[in-house]
C-alpha cells in the first residue's frame, strides 16, 4: 500500500514508524526543513519539503498513485483542506485527518473525510478499512444533527480584516467551507487573509451562529 502523510509532528512520526512496520510505501510531506532532514535521515522514507494543500506538492509526492492520504498537520483548516483536495482532485477514497479541536470529527466527516479522530493509532488502523466519502453538495442541502450553513459578508472596517486564519479563534465545532471573493471561490486554509467584502460560508451548530457572526463583524 502507497500512503502519503502531511505533517511531521509526533502524530506523522507514528504513523512513519507504524506503516514501515507493516512494509507500506510512505512519503511524508513537512513544511520545516529541520523536520524533514531528521525524518529523512531517521527512517528513510521520501520526505518532500512543502505545503501539502498545494497540488503541486501533492503531485510530486505521487499523490495519483497513492491509495490513502493522512492530514495530520496542527491546523484542521489545513487537514481538512489537504483531505477535501485529494477527494475531490485525485479521487482518492481514502482520506483521513488528525483532529485538533474536540468537536471537528463530525464537522470534518460530513465535508468529505473518510475518518477524522483525534487518536493516531485509531488512524493507523482504519487504513485498512473500506470506507464512502459523502458528496459536501448533499451535506448542504441537509439539516444534518442540527447543523447550519452560515453566510457572512465581511464588513470593510472589521476587526477581522488582514488577519490569518490561523490567528482567529473559532467557536468550537465550526469550521469555513469556502470564502467567496469578488468572482473567485477560495477553499479556507489556515495561511488565508480574511478582506473586506469577502463571503464566508461557515458550518456550525445553530447555538454559535451569533458567536460567529461576531467574530467576523466585530467592526472597529
């Protein structure tokens, strides 16, 4: 079996060490250097330098050959986005995520994650296992576990305007689908500038609708 992982934190490592174990093909994916050098050098796998939501990083990797693909970077916005690319882009059927934030395994699975727990030898095991990806239009037009789709338009003097993703603290169980932009759709990535006038589609529970809209238009 041919697996790709993104992230070479101690989740990656595991999984490194896991699937060699069972003679599986592995290449990792890491943005630090350091990282990548160690991991190279420790367990001899093929390990690239980049960011994996980019899919010419993902193609070098070999990502049209692969049979699964692992996110397990710190950033769920980056995992689920890496996941969604692999589905949607390569028609990968195997897609799993390490999950940061308690409450996301839900939210990731219904936007098209084969698996998404917070547990590495839970991921380890399910590589194995047949799993279906849901379709993200069918989860749009569904009510599922009381779950809204969310619409926000970013006023130009919010206090959200030129910050990072990354650098916004989002109400548990939420996560952003997509950022609508003049006439371009953006997938959300932790390293994604939030401007002004942008639409943001959100997915969360109908109780932290107005803590999120809150946060998007908490004008200065």
């Amino acid at each position: 079996m041919f697996i790709i992982i993104v992230g070479g934190g101690k989740v990656g490592r595991y999984l490194i060490r896991e699937f060699i174990k069972k003679d599986y093909k592995v290449v990792l994916i890491e943005q630090d250097q350091k990282k990548v050098e160690k991991i190279r050098d420790k367990y001899g796998i093929k390990v690239l330098w980049g960011d994996g939501s980019e899919q010419e990083v993902l193609e070098t990797a070999g990502i049209e050959e692969c049979d699964a693909v692992l996110a397990v970077t710190e950033d769920d916005q980056d995992n689920l986005v890496i996941c969604q690319l692999a589905e949607r882009k390569y028609n990968i059927s195997k897609t799993f995520t390490r999950v940061n934030t308690p409450g996301n395994e839900k939210l990731f699975s219904w936007l098209g994650v084969n698996v998404a727990v917070s547990s590495a030898s839970i991921l380890s095991a399910m590589v194995e296992h047949e799993g279906t990806i849901s379709d993200l239009s069918s989860l749009l037009n569904k009510d599922q576990d009381k779950l809204k789709l969310v619409r926000m338009t970013i006023a130009e003097n919010s206090n959200i305007v030129n910050k990072k993703l990354n650098e916004i603290d989002l109400p548990l169980e939420s996560v952003l689908v997509a950022i609508l932009r003049g006439e371009n759709s953006l997938v959300p990535r932790g390293n994604t500038k939030i401007m002004g006038k942008d639409i943001i589609l959100a997915l969360t529970k109908p109780e932290l609708k107005g803590e999120l809209l809150n946060i998007f238009n908490n004008v200065k």
